[in-house]
C-alpha cells in the first residue's frame, strides 16, 4: 500500500503554485494537512453547493483553513437544493476553473475508492474501455495525488493526526447512484465472491489503461481546431476496436467522462444518413466530405487575439497581387472596420450584381449542414463583403487600384491541428 504523505510528495514541487479543492469532508482535509505539513504553496476553495449538510461543510472547511491558517476562500453558487450530482460537479468545475490562476494547479481529493466507483457508474452506464480508465493521476492542469489511496488509509491519517472534518449527510443517500454503489453494491458483491474487489477492479483498470494507450498512428488522422473536431469517415467500422479508441478520444476531447454506447450510435446515425446529429451539450457531429466532424458553434467564434474562426485563420497583410477567393484586398479601409460573423438568417451578398442569399451561396458550393451555419463572413457596416474561400461582393472585388497605398489584404486559410499538438 503506497504510503499516504509520499503519494502527495511524489506528484508536488516547492516550485509551483496549487489551488486544493477543499468540500470540508475528511478526504480534502487529509489532502490539506499533507500540503501544509509539506510546506506547499496552495490555497484553498470551498464550492457551496447549496444542499442538505452545505451550510455544516463550509463551516468545516473554514475552521480547517483557520487553524491552519491558509488563504480560503468560499465560492457560491445557484444551485437549487435536490441539484443532480452531475450539475453539481459542472457548476463545481465551472466555477473553480473562472477562479484558478493560469499558473495555478488544481488539486482534487479523489481516491481509490472513487476511481473503483467512477468505475462502476461508468459501466453501468454502458461506457467503452476508453472511459472504464476511470478518474486519471494528471490531467491538463488537474492532479489528484490520493488517486491510488484507499479511504480506510485516509480515515486512519485523519485519526492519527487528529484532523478536523465534517462528515458529508448525502453520502448517506442511496438514492444517489454513487452512495448506492459504494453503500450496498461493493459490499454485496464483497461478501458473494471472495478477494478484495479493489484491488481486482484496480489491476482490471491498470490493464484496461496499459492497453489504450495512445497509439500516435491512429490519433493523427484525428484533426483539430477551436470548437471543431474531425476523424475520415472510412476509419470508422461497427464493432471495431480501433472506431472505439478513436470515438473515445473525440468523446474526451468535447468534454465527456466515458463514450458510451449511446454516443456510439448517434455518431454512425449521423454516417449513414448524412444529416446533423446532436451529440453532446453543443457539440453537433456531421458527415461531410468524407469526413465526420464534431462542431460547437458557441465556441466556433471570431477570436480577437489569435484572429481565429473555427479552423480558418485570418492575416492582415501589405498589398499584393492575390486574386482569389482567399483574400480580400480593401482600400482606405482598416481591418479594424471588417467583422467577422457566422451566417445570420437574412445575410445577403451583392453578385453579379444582384442580392443573393449567403446561405444559398454556400449550399450551392457545396457547404453542407452545420458547416453553413458557422462558415464565417467579413462584414462592413453589416453588409457581407465577402465569404472566405468562396464568393467577393461586387463591391470589393479586386479591381486596378489607381495606387497602392492605404491597401490591407486579408489573407484566409484552413488551420487544424493534430491531436498531439492541439
């Protein structure tokens, strides 16, 4: 059994900054007194989240920090009471990751009598192997350094150091899907078939994790950029390991805990009958091109610091001869005055000098879908000017300017990035 304070020691450095996840129960309290006997630097969060016992665990989460004395601060949320476990742990993320420095660390108190959990609801769920992985060691900018700690070893920490913590009333709940598991599930498959479960469902996930681990080869055909994933359509076979694997990454990569079966099906909906499919919170998959692409348009958006859209990337150069559909050559006009919106229902564009609608326009070079509905357009005085890579309004067209001065050329292409360097 790996001992308590190393696993905490192993994963931490003197050198960085972390933001410990406090709830006022006794895991987050073992987890601070470790960083403090350490001499960490860390601060503490408590999330309210407005149920039964909330008010008791605040109370205990501010008398740890005051005998320790640590920075602690609480954060409070709209959660109403009876809130689901999964909006809780969204309004929890949400808010801890609007307060945490870019710089900072995250530290969470899970263990591994949460990751055997996880693992249950997971496959209950109907998750794929991917997602029976469980609750990682790091991930981005999250550690989780009891994650191969049992409780009974956090509850001994607690006793022989005498910690002070206040005990969760809704662990208690079964009607709670993980109080069930822990409460009446473990201990009746326990006491049925002999050996410690633990141990057996942790070798199960150490094995599960050894045999998806990344393989570089398949994961460069995944492509991306802000709000947008893609994976070739011909990659992508019934009951096939390798679509798994692959459907699992996208899964992880839009947010998801664990692809699940139900995903699995939305995905091969959207192959087989060619029309947009909604996936997952915004994220909607469409086949296009040969290629099945996953697409959020609340963060499919013009980006003022990258000059991004979507997987289009945007340059503002002197003046050139360029005279395609790819740039935009403008006179006495700053880019400053050119916006860049995705298309609006009454978006119009003057051709061949008459008013053609936007949307038509892309259908007819052959925009499918939810592509037509986030394809960016230039914009001045919210007339359409232009329609990157396709179509110029007759009124910028390049023509023969009588001079080169005050010239800006806007330059678009296509950016996406593997998954690797995303």
């Amino acid at each position: 059994m790996v001992d308590i304070q190393s696993s905490v020691s192993e994963v931490t450095s003197s050198s960085d900054q972390y933001v410990i996840a406090i709830s006022g129960g006794v895991d987050s309290a073992v987890l601070t007194h470790i960083f403090h006997k350490l001499e960490l630097n860390f601060r503490t969060v408590f999330i309210n989240h407005n149920q039964k016992g909330s008010k008791e665990l605040k109370q205990s989460a501010q008398a740890l920090s005051d005998i320790l004395k640590l920075n602690h601060k609480c954060i409070e949320t709209d959660l109403e009471i009876d809130s689901s476990e999964t909006l809780m742990r969204e309004a929890r993320y949400e808010a801890l990751n609007n307060d945490i420095d870019e710089k900072e660390i995250l530290v969470t108190a899970h263990h591994r009598d949460d990751k055997i959990e996880t693992f249950f609801i997971n496959l209950l769920r109907g998750t794929r192997l991917k997602g029976l992985t469980s609750i990682a060691l790091k991930r981005n900018n999250i550690i989780r350094p009891l994650i191969n700690n049992s409780k009974s070893q956090i509850i001994e920490y607690a006793k022989d150091n005498d910690i002070y913590f206040q005990d969760d009333v809704t662990n208690f709940d079964n009607s709670i899907s993980r109080n069930w598991i822990r409460n009446d599930l473990i201990p009746e498959v326990e006491n049925r078939f002999p050996g410690n479960l633990n141990n057996k469902i942790t070798d199960l996930i150490l094995e599960i994790e050894e045999s998806t681990k990344e393989d570089t080869e398949i994961t460069k055909y995944i492509k991306c950029a802000p709000g947008y994933f893609e994976v070739p359509a011909c990659l992508l076979k019934h009951n096939s390991s390798e679509t798994n694997y692959l459907l699992s990454i996208i899964s992880r990569l839009v947010g998801q805990s664990g692809l699940q079966t139900s995903d699995i099906k939305n995905m091969f909906k959207a192959l087989s009958s060619g029309k947009q499919v909604s996936y997952f919170e915004n994220w909607i998959v469409s086949q296009q091109l040969g290629l099945l692409m996953f697409v959020n348009k609340e963060e499919w958006k013009f980006k003022q610091n990258t000059n991004s859209f979507g997987y289009f990337q945007f340059v503002t150069t002197d003046y050139s001869e360029t005279r395609n559909n790819w740039s935009l050559a403008v006179q006495n006009i700053s880019s400053n005055q050119i916006s860049f919106e995705s298309v609006l229902p009454g978006d119009f564009i003057i051709l061949d000098n008459k008013k053609q609608k936007v949307s038509e326009v892309l259908r007819s070079s052959g925009i499918q879908d939810v592509l037509r509905e986030v394809w960016p357009l230039a914009k001045k005085d919210d007339e359409v000017i232009w329609i990157p890579g396709l179509r110029k309004s007759d009124n910028v067209k390049l023509k023969e300017f009588e001079s080169t001065k005050n010239i800006n050329i806007i330059t678009a292409s296509i950016e996406k990035s593997t998954v690797g360097n995303f």
